[in-house]
C-alpha cells in the first residue's frame, strides 16, 4: 500500500482521515481541492489541474484525498488502494453542517494565499453551498463508488469501505495492514 485515494461524499471525513493516515505512514498528504481551487474560488482548467494533479502523484507514496471524477483515469493508473469513507447519511451531513458552521465563523483561509474562505451565506444560503453538494450527491456517490467497488477493471486495486468512525480508527492504528475488500 504505497499509493492511496481516499473518496467519499464531501462531509463524509475524507480529509481527516487522508490526513492521519499520510501521518501514520509518514507519506505525502495530496489534496484535490488544493489543487483545483485558485484564489478566490476561481477553478483551475482541466489542463492546469490535471497537470498539477500528474505532478503531485509522481512521488512513489501518498495518500490522495479527493474525488474528482473527472481525474478518475489519471490518479487510478497507479493507484494500488483506495479507501471509501462511508458513514451514514445522517452522521454524513451532520459533519457537513458542523464543519460549514465553524468555517464559517472562523473564516480560516483554506488554503494559503488564496484568499478561500467558507462564509455563512455560501454555506447556508448558497445554491454553491457545501451543504447542499452532500445533500444531493450522498445517494449518487454511495451507488457510483459500489458500482466502481464491483467492476472488474479496476480489479487490480485493494478496495476498502470505512462505514464507521470506529473502523477509519482502527485502520489507522494498524496502519494499514487491515484491510476490508467489499
């Protein structure tokens, strides 16, 4: 295990999760969205972000955290695990809106230099709100990842599922070495 994705619906703890275990292992931590937002939450073109996303992965570990699905093909080509962070709906959007509420009032800058921040408004009152991504995508992302769990072309890759904030812990602790191939 020396190349890993960490997906999940946004809110589901992919972050800290890709953070503790890129610790444990002592690997890089790659973020998508760090690579994919300019300041002030301009996108980065297709090209620019696949170039950067190309670079950050020619390091020989890391753990990736991130979806885009749109880089599937890309960061899949050397992948040898990929973690799905699948706690509930109900926990899922819990986290969501517990983590938009204290970004919102701690107007912590995401990313340094870029000026991104999570407001109340874009949180709360936003058709871009955080918020409403997982309130829309939960369902659609849980049947897209088990249909990618399933297909045999991507049988060359260690797939495990984390269903509880129990087992994400568990995994860690073992760094690694417990695996759960749904």
């Amino acid at each position: 295990m020396e190349r890993i994705n960490v997906i999940g619906t946004s809110g589901s703890g992919k972050s800290t999760f890709s953070r503790r275990l890129a610790n444990k292992l002592n690997y890089p931590y790659l973020e998508m969205d760090k690579l994919f937002w300019k300041p002030n939450w301009v996108e980065a073109s297709n090209e620019e972000f696949f170039n950067k996303l190309t670079e950050a992965i020619s390091q020989s570990t890391w753990v990736l955290d991130g979806n885009y699905t749109k880089t599937q093909s890309i960061k899949w080509a050397s992948v040898d695990t990929i973690i799905w962070i699948d706690y509930t709906f109900a926990r899922t959007l819990f986290q969501a809106i517990k983590r938009a509420l204290i970004r919102s009032i701690t107007r912590q800058e995401f990313w340094e230099g870029t000026g991104n921040i999570e407001t109340f408004k874009k949180s709360f009152f936003s058709r871009d709100s955080i918020i409403l991504w997982t309130l829309t995508t939960f369902k659609k992302n849980r049947i897209r990842y088990q249909a990618l769990f399933n297909d045999p072309g991507y049988s060359h890759i260690n797939f495990v599922r984390i269903t509880s904030p129990k087992m994400a812990i568990n995994y860690i602790t073992q760094a690694g070495t417990y695996t759960q191939t749904t």
